[in-house]
C-alpha cells in the first residue's frame, strides 16, 4: 500500500510526486507510467530544446481562465524557476518571455527531475499502463494490483499519443462519474487546400493572422507563420488553429494574413511606385521582392490575376491596389488541422467545475487530485502549457500530502 499513487510521469505527475515527498518525507510515494522512461513528452517540447514556461504566463489566455488563475499565482513562474534552480537547473529567458533550460536541452529537464526522484526515494514504476482505478472504501486500487490512500491522475490528454498520452485518462475519470468535455486537438498545424499557398512551401514569414469562423472574427495571432505543402505551420498558425479549433468541423474557417506587419498598405504602395519608376520593364513577379520572398511575389501577382512576365509598368491600377489589399490581406481557407497525432495539446478534458479550484481534489471522490492536460485548461504557444503543467502538478502533491 503506498500513501500517494502519481498516474503518469510526464511533466505535471513528476512535479506532483516530488512536491508531494518534499512536503511530506516519511510518505510512501509511487509514480506509475505506461512508457519505458518518465518524461518522454517533455523531451519532445520546444524542439528538443523545452520552452519550460513565460514569464507572461499569468498575464496568458488560458481556456478556462478563471479556473487557471486560481492555481498559477500559488506556484508561479518565480516559484517554479525557484523550484527548477533547487534540483539544479538553470534557465534563461528570450525577448518575448519565453524560458529555457540554459543547457538549451530538453533531456536537462527530465534528467534533473529523474535525479529528484531517486534522491528522495520515489518509486517509479515504468512499462505499466493502468487502465481502470477503484475506489474501495479509504483507500484506491489501481490496475487491480496497486493500492493507495490517494491518487494523483496526471495522465496528459491526448495529443501527440506517441509520447504514451492516448486519451486513457479521460476513460478512468469518466469511469469514476467524472465529465469529459469532448477532447479536440490543438495547437496543431493548419491544412488548407488552396494551391498557391501549398506552392509557398518552405517559406517562413512573421505575420499577422485573423481568425475567422464563417464571417466572424474570432481572434488573432502573431509571429512566425511556416508554409507547407499541406498548409500553414509555424506558432502563429498553431496559435491560431487552437482558437479554431471548436469550429474546425461545423464551419467554413479561414485565417487572412498580414504577410507585411512592417509597412502600411499606403507604404507597400509607395515603395511599389518606386520600383514601378526605378524599373518600369521589371517583370511581375519580382514587383514584391524588396519586401516579402520571391515565390510569395508570384503568387500574390497570381492571385490578382495578373499574367506572368508583365512589364510592372502594365499592371493596372486596380490590380495594383489588389496586390496591396492581398498583401495586407491574404485569405487562406482552412479545411482541417493535422489532428491529435501531432497536436502539442488537448482542448477539452475534464470538467474543471468539478474540481476544487485551490487543490485540484475532485468534489466527487475524496482523495483523488488531477492535474496538468487531463483537466479542460490549455493555454497557447510559449511555455504556458508547461508551466500549466508544473503548476497544477505542485498544487496537487502539496494537497495530496496532507494526509
Ligand atoms: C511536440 C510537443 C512539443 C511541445 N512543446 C511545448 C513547449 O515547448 N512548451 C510548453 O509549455 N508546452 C509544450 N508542449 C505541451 C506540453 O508538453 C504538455 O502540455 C505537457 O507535457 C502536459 O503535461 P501532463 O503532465 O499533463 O501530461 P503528459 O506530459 O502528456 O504526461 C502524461 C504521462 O502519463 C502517461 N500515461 C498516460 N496514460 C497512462 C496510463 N493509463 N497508465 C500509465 N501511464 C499513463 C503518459 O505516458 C505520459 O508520460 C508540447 C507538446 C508536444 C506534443
């Protein structure tokens, strides 16, 4: 019989199992994961690299946000990079908040945290997948076979399964009468079938995007936007795809792209005015070069219907105002994203009204704490699901010791 049981070492099951020890030492604590190694997730994130959390993360849209602001301040950012520095990790931060490892690998992260659970005697059970938990009187019986007075479920959701997240964890929780909010992916590429933007293929550009489900605005994001051969990639486009993601499969959705934050529409058409005059027999697809990559020039030129190879000279004036619209302005219809296999993250999960908001304890089974993706609560591209993560995680094993 252990005292706590985690379910699932990724990175809110760690954090819990470790916070739960560190609050409580003589407790018996065991984490329980259906992969080989702990960690395998966060390996994977930032590129290899762990976007670990922002310093903006309080400030951050969550979904769910209300319940999100509950936890966050308690274990914050400086609580977490403190908690980060004691395990002997070190981090650094970009310009725009986002933090890293300063050994700029992943692979620290999950070293530091395995080190933490060894040092202070956690049992870490690997290879085992639980696939049912009882509730038998005072105590929890996991798998059949392993028995706890409390159980901290830090599964994950669903995305990206190869990483041992398959969705398992919403089937205990609602087999234990808990509601699962439908689980969607998100934070996940966009695929569009229009062909131009398939032939910019390779191109990065910082953009702007607007977020549009049938004729309505629904949001907008910003930064890096990577085209593809089935759509759009890059973090504002995985920003974008997770405010799409409810209306992905009910409605006509669309993003339009400010390919040229930099300039105004009057200034993209001053400086193609001068082109026109330093070059009048340039052809029409060198027009937006000075400014935006040369296969985007061709194809905005494409898109307002003007002939390859015109002298920029001959181009109308309304054709020349349409390549200004478009390239403030470029609609891309979206059919799809690329789907839980390749998602970052799961919208939906479990209902967070069920769950008390300050210790993440279920207000139905006493004893049972969740954490990180399981609960409906995500946040966009950055470090904020990260920290979300070791947030909840903390949170969880602080209340969980208390027994
Ligand atoms: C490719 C990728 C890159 C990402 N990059 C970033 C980033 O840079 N910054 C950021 O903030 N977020 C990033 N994320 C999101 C972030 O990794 C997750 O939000 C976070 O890891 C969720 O933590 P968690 O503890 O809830 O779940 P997970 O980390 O998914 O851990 C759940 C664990 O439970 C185990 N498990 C599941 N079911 C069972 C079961 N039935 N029995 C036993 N074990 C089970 C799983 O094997 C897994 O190890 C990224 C995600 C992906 C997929």
């Amino acid at each position: 019989m252990f005292d706590i049981i985690v379910l699932g070492a990724g990175a809110s099951g760690i954090v819990a199992a470790i916070t739960a020890k560190r609050e409580k030492p003589s407790l018996r604590i065991a984490i329980i994961e259906s992969m080989p190694v702990i960690g395998k997730k966060v390996l994977a994130t930032g590129n290899g690299r762990c976007n670990l959390s922002n310093i903006n993360a309080l400030k951050h849209e969550y979904y769910n946000k209300a319940f999100a602001t509950n936890i966050l301040p308690k274990y914050d950012v400086n609580k977490t990079l403190e908690f980060f520095n004691s395990i002997g990790l070190y981090t650094v931060t970009d310009d725009e908040g986002r933090i890293y490892p300063m050994s700029n690998t992943a692979t620290s992260v999950v070293d530091v945290l395995r080190f933490e659970c060894e040092r202070l005697g956690i049992t870490v059970i690997t290879d085992e997948k639980i696939s049912n938990i009882k509730k038998n009187g005072d105590f929890f019986v996991l798998g059949g076979r392993h028995r706890a007075k409390k159980v901290i479920l830090a599964c994950g959701g669903k995305a990206s399964p190869s990483q041992g997240s398959d969705g398992s964890g919403f089937e205990i929780l609602n087999d234990l009468g808990h509601t699962i909010q439908k689980p969607l992916p998100a934070l996940v590429q966009l695929v569009s079938d229009n062909k131009i933007v398939r032939s910019f293929k390779g191109i990065r550009v910082k953009g702007k995007i607007k977020i549009f489900a049938e004729n309505e605005e629904i949001g907008k994001a910003e930064g890096e936007i990577l085209f593809t051969e089935y759509g759009l990639s890059g973090i504002a486009s995985m920003d974008a795809q997770r405010i799409l993601c409810s209306h992905l499969d009910n409605k006509k959705c669309s993003v339009v792209i400010d390919l040229v934050p930099e300039f105004s529409k009057e200034e993209i058409r001053q400086r193609i005015n001068s082109t026109i005059s330093n070059n009048p027999a340039l052809k029409s697809e060198n027009l937006l070069i000075g400014f935006l990559p040369k296969k985007i020039s061709k194809g905005l030129i494409k898109c307002a219907y003007v002939k390859d190879n015109t002298p920029i000279n001959e181009i109308s004036e309304d054709n020349l105002q349409k390549i200004c619209d478009l390239c403030k302005s470029f609609r891309v219809y979206i059919s799809a994203s690329k789907g839980f296999e390749n998602a970052q993250v799961t919208r939906g999960g479990a209902d967070v009204s069920e769950f008390d908001a300050n210790t993440l304890e279920s207000l139905k089974i006493k004893g049972l704490y969740v954490t990180g993706e399981l609960l409906d609560v995500d946040g966009g591209c950055g470090g904020f699901n990260l920290q979300w993560a070791w947030s909840s995680g903390m949170t969880a094993g602080e209340n969980a010791a208390n027994i």
